[in-house]
C-alpha cells in the first residue's frame, strides 16, 4: 500500500468525526411520519427496471445456484462477508456513540479473522458474540437525520434520502477499503455479491411473491422497506401510518 493512501485514512476519519461533534446536540430521533414519496413516478420506473433485472438475471441465477448455496459454501459466503462489514458497522458504532457494541462488534471480528479461518467459519456466534449490525444510515438517525423521501435505487432497491447518502458514506468510510488491494479487495466484493444471490435464493419463493406475483410490488416493497427499517432503527411504527396496499378502499 502506497504512503499516499495510508495517509488520507487519518484525514477521512476525522472529517466524519468532526460531523459527529457538530451533531452532539441533535435532536431525539424523529418519530415516524407517513411515508413521502414526491418520487414516485420515477421509483415506479426504476422498480420496473429492477423487476425486469431480477426476472431475467438474479432470480434465473440465484435458482440455478440454489443447490449449491444452500450447503456449507452458501453458508462460508455469507459468514466471509458478514466478517468483512464488521469493520464498517464497528466504526458506526463509535460514531452512534455505543461503545459497548463496537466493543462486542470487535471482540467478533477478531475471534471470526483469527479461530473462524478469516470468517469462513462463525465461531464468535457460538460464544454468544452475534453480530450486531449497522450501517451510516443508522448513524445519521442517530445524530437526529430524518429518513426524507423514499427513494428506489437501481440495482440495489428501496432505500430513503438519508439511507442512500449513508450508503454512499459507508463506502467511503469503511476501514477495508484503506487496507485490500487488488486482488483482496475484488474478492471481498465478491463475497459480498455471492451473499446477497445467497439470500436471493434462500428467500426466493417469498420474494417471488412479492416482486413477481403481487397486485402492487411497488407499493408492498415500499409498505415493507419502510416498516422493516423503521422498526430496525428502534422507531415505534403507529398502525396508520402506512396504507396497505391489498386493503379494500370500499371496506368490502
């Protein structure tokens, strides 16, 4: 690694610390609102695109793998790659203020890189050391950030104003990214990939479900990401904030 490259670790750490300390008198975390989603029109056309790219690749593929991931590779893959986001969720910890998280995050990684053969094997979960994820868009939560309006990425899927600006920060941020280089750092993207077409196929029927068979994907996807994350992020969820989508408007 280049002299260069070690020297801005330092100087992009302590800018996100910097935004930190200014956020130290933040508000409480909002409580939950209805939904908004002034971009509809343009999350209903990448939703499609979506749709289109899962019908005709990701599902096609994640099937076609599915007997192989479901055994012990799918298994390894998802162990290797939930090991290499636990830097990430340690360090958004620190940021949220949870130490004893980033602590226990810590004491995970290490027994999983050391004992679990660089995380190939989940030996910290047997001695009570489950993960404890997280991610920047929790920490801009955390310091008091709005979820703002829902938005539908391409290729990734539903996400909010400030879920997307934290993902685009957790790339930036995550320690990985200073210390691989290639061909590590291409291997650890695709471990990551390899995970998520695992729990493609793990999931598949229900996604299936969801994406391919209901009267509004769309808007069940929408009603779903944002109850599921909301109650992530510890938020009570009123019974009316959401509009389901199969109620009947007529009471019928």
């Amino acid at each position: 690694m280049s002299d260069l490259r070690l020297s801005t670790v330092p100087r992009r750490i302590a800018g996100v610390l910097g935004i930190a300390v200014l956020a130290g008198c933040a508000a409480p975390p909002p409580v939950p609102v209805p939904q908004s989603d002034p971009y509809e029109d343009l999350n209903r056309r990448t939703h499609a695109f979506n749709l289109a790219l899962d019908k005709a690749v990701v599902g096609p593929l994640a099937r076609g793998a599915r007997p192989a991931l479901e055994g012990p590779l799918g298994v390894g893959v998802s162990n290797l790659a939930g090991n290499l986001s636990m830097p990430s969720a340690i360090l958004n910890k620190v940021l949220q203020g949870r130490l004893e998280d980033a602590v226990h995050n810590t004491w995970r990684f290490a027994i999983n890189t050391t004992i679990g053969l660089g995380g190939l094997l989940d030996p910290a979960s047997a001695m009570g050391l489950t993960e404890r994820d997280t991610d920047f868009g929790a920490t801009l939560h955390t310091w008091g950030v709005g979820e703002g309006a829902y938005m539908v990425l391409p290729v990734v899927g539903p996400s909010t104003e400030r879920d997307a600006a934290g993902r685009i920060v957790d790339a930036f941020i995550d320690p990985l990214g200073f210390v691989l280089q290639k061909p590590e750092s291409t291997w650890a993207r695709a471990f990551k990939i390899g995970s998520k077409l695992s729990d493609r196929a793990r999931f598949s029927n229900s996604v299936d479900s969801i994406l391919h068979e209901s009267a509004d994907s769309y808007a069940q996807m929408r009603l779903l990401y944002l109850q599921s994350r909301r109650f992530e992020l510890g938020q009570e969820v009123a019974d009316d904030a959401f509009i389901d989508p199969y109620a009947d408007p007529y009471g019928n």
